[in-house]
C-alpha cells in the first residue's frame, strides 16, 4: 500500500497499520473478556465433574481454531476488510449480506459493546464497594465514558488504538498468568483434595451441549481479525499466522486458569456463584483481593476497544457496496479512520447503558 494516503483517482487508500504483534493482540483482546473470570461456573454446572470441565475447555478451544483457521483461508482468497459480511456477499450475493450486515448494525454489534463495558464498570466501581453491589448509575455512567473515550481514540489514530489494544492485551495475560500461577502453587504445597473423584459427573448429551455452549462463548472474538484485513500488513503471512499464535496460546491459558480455579474454588462453591474469580481472589490473595476487580475492568476495557476498531469497518465496508449511506463508507485522509461509521454506530451502545434496565441487570452476567 506504501505510505500515501490517495490513490490516482482521488480515493483514499489505507495504510497497512496493523502488525502481525497487532493483530495477536486484536484476537486475543476481543476472545479474553469477563468469560474466563465468570464462565466456568457455567461449564462445571452442566457436567458436575473437574476432568470432563477441563476436557471441554480444551476441546472448546481445538474447535474454535478450526473455526478460526476456516476463516484464515477465507481471509487469504477474499481479502477485503468486513469479516462475515464480506464472505456472505461473495457466495450467497447482495440480499443476504444485507441482511447479515443490518443485525450487526442494529443488534449484535451495539448490545456487545454495551455489555463488556457494562463489565468494565461495574469492576472498576466494586472495590470501593466490597459488602454491596455498585450504585447502578455509576456503573452505567463509567460505562458510557469507556465507550466515549474509546471512540474518540479510535477517530484519533490507528496507531494509538492499537497501542491500547496491545497493552490491555498484555496486561489481561499478565493478570491470568499471575491466577495460573498462584493455582499451581496451591497445588504443589499439597491442596489437591478437589480433585479427588475428578471424573465423577453427569454426561447427558443435553448437558455436554450445554456446557459446550459455555465454554465456546467465552472463545468468542476469534474471527475479529478478519473485519480488518485490508489494514493487516501482509495479510497472506500475517492472518494464519496470528491466528496459529492467538488460539492455541488463549487454549492453553483458559485450561490452565480453569485448573487453577478448581485447585482453590470447592465444587459447592463454583455451583453456587459464578464469580468464581472473586473467590479465588478472596481465598489466595486476603487483602489483595481487590486486583481481581482490577484484572476484569483491564481485560475489558481492551475488549471494548476491539470491538469498536473492527465494528467500524464492518459498516464502512457495508456502506462500500450501497448497503449503507455512502457517507459511511469514507475514511479520514490524514487520520486513515473511519471517522463517520464510529460516530453513527458507537453512540447505540452508551443509549442502551444508560436506558436499559435490562441490559444493565443482565448484561453483567455474561462474556
């Protein structure tokens, strides 16, 4: 693409920006939410039994690089930027890419937004209110400024957005090596009483299904990637690569998050209360307990920030093929930022905040 910033013909081109370190960080930053501190009280419900949890969490993870690694493909042999969209309009035409790009619009892209920093905030106001929940308006106004100042960074600069979505990332890592390694520690000093009976459990097909559904939600994010593959700088290498380096290493950190938290969390307890995270925290750190908190309010911060960057190029893709007005489909020249798409759609998510009782009630319970 070299480094203008306009074609002949007066069309704005975009700079490949994005690193193959980026676009590691651009997956796992949008796979790693809330659900690893939440999810694996859902996963063990359904199965009863430590060893089938941890199988599932593994198979969970196989199958989403599968997932991933079929989207790698399409990503090289249709490499404009819009992710699904993009693939849905190749082989099935116009009409059902139209409709597939409207239920982002309208639904999935605004309701995920809302909820992750719904997450955020309330994280972030919880340790100043340890023996009740967080005042509903702070936690929703926090999670309108999250939103805000995101997009603002995003309309700012590529480069900036990534930088934000690189640190989280490696933050969020950080914070479950230090839950990983905490556990094995429990471990080793001889704490290995819950796993006795590991494979004692229900394994109903209904309840496998179930806990599948679990686990595979909280591997949600794997295909972001591709929404902005015109920025990836050599996508043919960088996609499968960053793919190869993303999944397996998000595996292995949820299997052993997960084996950590049945090391310390008692089996009464994970059925009890999904913030199986806050217990360890309570149970292995005392007075430190309140970085757990921390630990989700980053990782879902960076999650935000993922969702933003690749939802504006859905929709300016979208609006590229008259699918949206036009005036969504152009790019800041200097700034190479789709400046119109993120005002249009982002200010759907703080409404929904701010509103909807629902959403705030509910939407702190999940990835």
């Amino acid at each position: 693409m070299g480094e203008e910033s306009q074609a002949g013909d007066g069309k704005v081109v975009l700079k490949r920006k994005i690193t193959l370190f980026n676009g590691v960080g651009i997956i796992i930053g949008t796979i790693i939410g809330s659900g690893i501190f939440i999810s694996p009280a859902g996963v063990y419900l359904y199965t009863g039994s430590v060893a089938a949890s941890l199988i599932i969490w593994l198979a969970s993870g196989l199958l989403s690089t599968l997932g991933a690694l079929c989207y790698a493909e399409l990503g090289t042999s249709i490499t404009r930027s819009g992710g699904d969209y993009a693939y849905i309009y190749t082989a099935f035409g116009p009409l059902p890419a139209f409709l597939r790009l409207w239920i982002a619009l309208l639904i999935i892209r605004p309701t995920t937004q809302a909820i992750v920093a719904l997450t955020f905030g309330n994280y972030v106001v919880k340790p100043f209110f340890p023996e009740c929940d967080p005042p509903e308006n702070a936690v929703r106004l926090l999670a309108a400024v999250c939103l805000c100042v995101l997009t603002a960074i995003n309309c700012i600069s590529v480069r900036w957005t990534m930088r934000i979505q690189d640190v989280f990332t490696t933050s969020k890592l950080l914070a479950l090596v230090v839950i990983i390694i905490s556990g094995l520690y429990y471990i080793c000093i001889g704490n290995t009483q819950n796993f006795e009976n590991a494979f004692a459990g229900e394994y109903s097909a209904g309840n496998i299904a179930l806990a599948f559904y679990s686990g595979l939600f909280a591997f949600g994010g794997w295909n972001y990637l591709n929404f902005v593959t015109e920025e990836l700088q050599d996508p043919y290498k960088n996609l499968p690569r960053a793919i190869w380096i993303a999944l397996p290493l998000v595996t292995i950190i949820y299997v052993m998050a997960n084996l950590a938290y049945f090391a310390v969390v008692t089996k009464m307890e994970m059925m009890a209360n999904p913030a199986v995270a806050a217990i360890f925290g309570d149970r292995l750190f005392g007075n430190w307990s309140w970085v757990i908190p921390v630990f989700v309010a980053l990782s879902t911060f960076g999650g935000v920030n993922g969702v933003l960057f690749t939802s504006a190029r859905l929709f300016a893709t979208g609006a590229q093929e008259g699918h949206m007005p036009a005036f969504f489909s152009l790019f800041h020249v200097d700034k190479q930022t789709p400046i119109p798409s993120l005002i249009f759609t982002v200010p759907q998510a703080p409404v929904i905040v701010l509103i909807d009782p629902v959403a705030c009630s509910e939407g702190l319970d999940v990835n």
